[in-house]
C-alpha cells in the first residue's frame, strides 16, 4: 500500500481531478498530480496530510468485500464494520473522533457525498454501499480540517474514493465466499455469505460509460444480547425454572447473566452502479452518476435458556439458580428491514489547468423505501405475525451543490474559491400494526421531523513567496439554519422554532522544502460542526410534555486543530512524523445532566475536550528483496475531557473510543508476476465507551477493549483474465468488542474474471 504523502503543509498537490484507469500520479516530495478529468471532492490545493492506497493495492494485499475495507490499514483510522454488509453501524474513527462520532468526518465518491449528516452516531454510517471495491480506482484520505474547500464535518479526516472510468471495452465478474466460525458466550454456529460482481465498461468517441451489478448475501455474528444483572433478581422459587444462563462480567465488572441473543442479521443487498461521462473537449467533461442500492435483512433472536423439557424459553417469569428475572415480550426481538436508496450526482468540469478552471456538482441521496418491521409479542407466536410496530423513513435524505473555481493568476499563486450547499431532511415515524409482518400501519407512536441547511463561500490561496517555501491562507464562511423541526408521541406533537448561525473558520499553512529529501509542514484550522438534523429533533416526549432525548438549541461543536509535519524521502520510500493537536468546545455527546433535578440524559454540549498525539508513517518497496513492500503506523494520543459542568465526573478522563495507541502494519511480497502473499496487523490500546470511564470491563458485551488481529491474503494470476485469492482475517481469532462483538476468525475466497 502506498502513501500519498501530502505536500507541503499547504503544498500544491493537483488532484482537481482523478486519474483515468491508465494514469498513474506523478508522485514527489511535495507536490502530487493525477492527471484527468474523472469528478473528484479533493481541491487543488492540499495544505494537510493526505495518505491513500490504489486499486492495485486493494487487489493484492486487502480482503475487500466492502468498500470501507479499502481504510482498513491506513494510520489512525478505523471502520466500526460488523460483518460483511454492514450498512447501518460501519462509522469512521479519526485521530481525535471516535467511533460514537460519525459526522466528524466526511466521505465522498467521485465529488458525491456520502457521509450521512442526517445523525451523528454508530446508525449514521456513511453510504458505503454506493462504491463497490470493483470501481475504486484510489481512495485519498486527507487528515484535519485545513483546507476552506471543505465544511466543519471535515475536522477528522475526508474520505475521496475516485472510481474507474474505461479508455476501452471492458468486463470483469468476481464471486466471494466468506465462512466464520464463532464461539461467544452461549453461541457456537458458523456464518456464511457470498457475493457476486459484474461489470462493464467502454469508451466510444467523446462516450464512456461504466456499469456495476453486485448481489451480497451474508450472515452476520450475533450483535447483541440479552442480560440480566444476577443481584437484580429476587431469592426465591418464583418464576419457570430454567438452565443455560451464562455467566460473566458486564463492561464495570459486575456480574450478569446473558440469556440469548437479541440480534443475527441475514442480510440481503443489491447494488446497481452506472456512471456516464461525455467530453466537450480535451478539458471539459460532464459526468451523470447513478446509484441503487437495496438492503432486506431479518434479525432474528436465539434464546440461551432451556425448560426442563429442553424447549427454548423467550418471555415470562425465569428461575435461575434461585433468583426470578422477568422477561418482556420484546427482550428477544424479530426484525425485517426492507431499504431501497437512489442517488444522482452530476458534474460539468473542465481541467486545462491554464489560468482559470471551473467545476459544478450536484448529487441528490434519497430514503425512497426505508422500512423496519419489529414484532411487540413474544416469540415463539410472532414468527407467524401479531403485534408489532412499524418505522417508516421514506422521504429523508440530503442534497449538495457546489460552484468551484481555481485562479492561476502567475507561477507564485493559485487561488480556489466556490459556492456549497447541503441540506438534510428528516422524516421518520413509528406506527403501530396488528401484524408486524404485513400489516397496516395504525396509529403513531413516535415522530421526528425537521430540515437542516447550510450554504457557505470559500477561498484560499496557494503563494509560493520563496523557492523553497509556500503559504495557505483561506477562510470559509457559513450560514447555517435549522427549520421545520418537530418531536411527537402517540399524542402530542412539539414543533421546534427556526434556528440560524454565521461562522467564519479561518485556515492557515506554511510549508518549506528543506532539502531535496526533507519537507517540514505546518498547519492550523478552525472548524465548526454544526448539530444535526436527529440530535435536535429526533427523541421523545414524557407525560408532562417535556423533550426527553433531544433539545433543539443545541450549541455547533467548535475545533481548533493543528499540526506539525516532517517528511523525509527514503532510498526506497518514505517516513512522516506529525504532531497533531485538537481543542473542541461544546463537544456534542450524550450524558447526564446532574444539574438540573431530575436528572436529564441526552445529547449535551460537552464544554471542553483536548487532544494531543503523534502519528509515524512509513511506506518502503522492494525492501531487502525485489517485490517486497512494506508500510506501517504507529499513532498516540492523549484526549481527555478538559471541562464538564454539567457531568462533573467526566473531567480528566479519556474521550470515549480514543485509545491512547494505534498500530497497523502490512508486509506484501510478489513472488513474481502472478503470485503474491500478505501479511497485515492492526493493534488499538485500551479505550472506553462511557465519559466517565466507568466501563473498566473491555471484554463485554457494551465495552469497548483493545484489540490485536492479523490478516492474510494469497493471490494467484493464472493468466491475464482468470486471477483467485485467498485470505484470512483476524487470523489469530482475536475476541474483541466496540459495543458489539467484531468478528472472529473469517476465511475468504475470491475467484475473478477480467476481460
């Protein structure tokens, strides 16, 4: 895997586009260019870190059977994927954001976004779907918020994915088998899934197009389960006598039995990917994207317990070792989800890198069909229907625009500048049926609405005012206005008042090239984050009328972020050493509000957090033998909540999902032109998942531990078409947890056709 080390803490790298399958970056110290006109969210100008990995890396040394596996190995972040197909909690961890912050970072796909700003959290995962593996062509990670071009979403990392377009007739088919063997608490069963690919392509004159088919079947690990605390039940003979419990530790340490588990998703997703670019001009192009993306799933329970006949016990009144726990109707819960999202995205750019270049993109991201089933009755009645309830999101989604242009008034400047808009909808509501299966919705439980927006002007400029030094400065300012909103029970309806905010986040960055082999950078930004659309409506009403699990004049998270950078070019490669700093206000998490009487939990602003660490990356080729290429990170930070008035106890203590060391390290040999072998590890520290660090327990259920897996890959070309790979990941069948359990040891099996 390669590194694009980024220029010059505001060094000229040229990525206003991406390249063509056949184009290869021209990589130097400081500057980076890929040459085409392929739509692409990176600027001009870089004035941060970038580090990426291309489509032959992915290829030869990652199991990638989805397209967040492409991050898999790139220093400090992490991708909180649950099983192959993860759809819902697969969010992205940065240097100083953690996994319980989603929208702290953004990912697009050739200039579309796909970060889904709608919420912030573990069920607001990027849309990952809407890239196959098959398509990437490189993805490009740019670290901190220091470039204008991008909002206060960037303040962890962007994600730039560029897929393929073909110069010529193209094909490929590819089919995956993965295999898991699991053994966890009461549970030892093995998950299987398989996926197919297909695509074409072809280039005809000023024409080219590409087509992605993909079909993935999967059976994911049980994710949650079912617990009782074992003093919270009552002495006694109460209650149906029952075996099978499990005994173990929660996440601080108290003792607690796990009944079952609550949730094993088979998941079923279809993909359909077709792009269509056409050229004006050897430096104008306009690209239509379309993306469909499908999702069935049923999550299904299995209870641990046994009665004396040996049937399985769900609900009612249990007897475990002398103590009786009551089970509710919906402690092991059935589930079917059927989603149905579409998304467009248009660009017209040109590229002649003269004195002035432009760019316009709009995409649309639309819920027309996002619908969970739940039962409300016990098993085993509600496999044959009954009560249930009904959440219905169809009709939320988001839309962007953008005007970009970029100035080269002389050698000594390059100026960017644009226009941006985004803005969400929410539209959720939960009714409930007679027949959880099939039935109508009935009367409503719960509602959420409301619209968020934000439009915002850029601009920074690129001076080189010396031979070997160059400057950033720029500035983005935003307008930001919440509307709309409103939080409803079965009864009453809380309707929220307009809301609107300015901010101006300036950015700055010097960068000077020492010698021909060192460059030493430094940056700084401002970014605000702005609350979403689900934090300040999505939440409930008690019965005197007050919100419960949202509030509306939430305050945006404020970050100054800084770094420090020195890069050296290697015989064979290269090493980069960053100081990295953030200090955020109004920190947006959710806590316990011990000021007020009675207490309150929910979203809150957080009053201070600050992080500091370092981050070493290295990337060598044919290290002590021809084809052997080596790169590995090593990542510490130290992020502790600063001030809390209203959660005293959280103060001094770790951010949660930080830990204080990260490590990855990949080690890929080509034997010769047709086989290759790699070995590759990953290591996080100790971390927590609550403020307080009240969760010393990593290995629970609902902890958060640290974790060392190791991953291989074997891959054979037969000939220039037929290629098969084998592969492991976490070979060493490490049990690890982030809230749910990551999977164990998975086999992986790849047969592929390219044409």
């Amino acid at each position: 895997m390669k590194t694009n080390l980024s220029p010059l803490a505001m060094a000229l790298f040229a990525a206003f586009a991406a390249a063509h399958a056949e184009d290869a970056p021209d990589r130097q110290l400081g500057t980076v260019t890929i040459n085409g006109t392929r739509p692409t969210s990176l600027p001009t100008q870089i004035p941060t870190t970038i580090e990426g990995v291309t489509r032959d890396e992915i290829e030869r040394g990652i199991n990638a059977t989805d397209a967040e596996d492409a991050l898999k190995y790139l220093p400090s972040l992490l991708v909180r994927k649950r099983y192959i197909g993860d759809y819902n909690h697969a969010v992205l961890s940065t240097r100083a954001s953690g996994t319980g912050n989603s929208a702290r970072s953004a990912v697009y796909a050739d200039g579309i976004l796909l970060s889904n700003y709608l919420g912030n959290g573990a069920t607001f995962a990027p849309r990952w779907g809407m890239v196959s593996p098959e398509e990437i062509e490189r993805v490009d990670v740019l670290y901190g918020p220091f470039s204008a071009a991008y909002g206060g979403n960037s303040v962890g990392a962007v994600v730039d994915y560029v897929t393929r377009m073909p110069t010529s007739f193209e094909a490929h088919a590819k089919l995956t088998l993965t295999h898991q063997p699991l053994k966890l608490y009461g549970t030892d069963d093995r998950y299987d899934g398989g996926q197919g690919r297909f695509a074409l392509g072809s280039r005809d004159g000023a024409w080219s197009w590409f087509i992605d088919v993909s079909r993935t079947d999967s059976e994911g690990q049980p994710l949650t389960f079912q617990t009782r605390a074992v003093g919270a039940g009552a002495a006694g003979n109460a209650g149906l006598p029952v075996t099978g419990a499990v005994t173990g530790l929660d996440r601080t340490n108290t003792p607690w039995y796990l009944l079952g588990t609550a949730t094993q998703y088979h998941t079923v997703q279809d993909q359909i990917k077709a792009k269509l670019a056409y050229d004006f001009s050897s430096t104008m192009r306009a690209t239509y994207t379309f993306g469909l993306w499908r999702n069935e799933s049923e999550g299904r329970p299995a209870s641990y317990l046994r009665d004396a006949a040996g049937n399985p016990v769900y609900s009612g009144t249990v007897n475990i070792a002398g103590r009786s726990y009551t089970l509710g109707q919906t402690d092991f819960n059935l589930s079917n989800e059927d989603l149905r999202h579409t998304m467009h995205g248009l660009t017209l750019k040109t590229n002649s890198k003269g004195i002035f270049d432009w760019e316009l993109t709009a995409s649309l991201y639309d819920y027309g069909k996002d619908q969970l089933r739940a039962a409300t009755i016990a098993l085993p009645a509600a496999l044959n229907g009954g009560a249930g309830r009904i959440v219905n999101q169809g009709g939320t989604g988001w839309s962007t625009f953008a005007a970009k242009g970029v100035w080269r008034p002389g050698a000594a400047h390059v100026t960017e500048f644009g226009y941006q808009r985004e803005a969400y909808k929410l539209a959720s509501i939960e009714n409930a049926t007679s027949n959880w299966i099939g039935g109508d919705p009935a009367a409503r439980n719960a509602g959420f609405r409301g619209k968020t927006e934000i439009d915002a002007l850029y601009a920074q400029d690129t001076w080189k005012f010396a031979p070997a030094w160059k400057a950033v400065l720029g500035a983005r300012f935003e307008h930001w206005r919440a509307h709309d909103g409103a939080t409803s029970n079965a009864s009453t309806t809380a309707y929220h008042p307009e809301r609107s905010e300015n901010d101006v986040s300036p950015k700055a960055a010097v960068s000077y090239q020492a010698d021909g082999d060192w460059v030493l950078k430094a940056s700084l930004g401002r970014a605000v984050r702005m609350p979403t659309v689900s934090e300040l409506y999505q939440g409930g009403i008690n019965a005197a009328g007050q919100l419960t699990a949202n509030d509306p004049n939430l305050q945006p998270e404020k970050s100054w972020t800084s770094e420090l950078t020195a890069e050296r070019r290697l015989e064979q490669g290269y090493l980069r050493l960053t100081a990295f700093g953030e200090r955020t206000t109004d920190a947006l998490y959710s806590q316990t509000n011990v000021l007020v009487t009675p207490n309150v939990t929910n979203i809150q602003n957080v009053d201070r957090i600050r992080t500091r660490g370092m981050e070493l990356s290295y990337v060598a080729e044919n290290v002590w033998l021809h084809g052997l290429d080596l790169n590995g990170s090593l990542t510490w930070t130290d992020s502790k909540i600063a001030r809390n008035d209203k959660f005293p106890a959280s103060v001094g203590k770790w951010q949660p999902r930080i830990p204080e060391w990260r490590a990855t390290g990949v080690a890929s040999y080509a034997v010769n032109d047709k086989l290759s072998l790699t070995l590759a590890a990953r290591y996080s520290g100790t971390q927590y998942s609550t403020l307080d660090n009240t969760d010393i327990n990593g290995f629970a259920y609902q902890a958060a531990s640290k974790y060392f897996t190791a991953d291989t890959r074997l891959r054979y070309r037969f000939n220039q078409q037929w290629s098969v790979a084998l592969g492991v990941d976490n070979l060493n069948n490490y049990q690890y947890w982030n809230f749910h359990p990551y999977p164990q040891r998975t086999y992986v099996a790849e047969l592929k056709f390219d044409l």
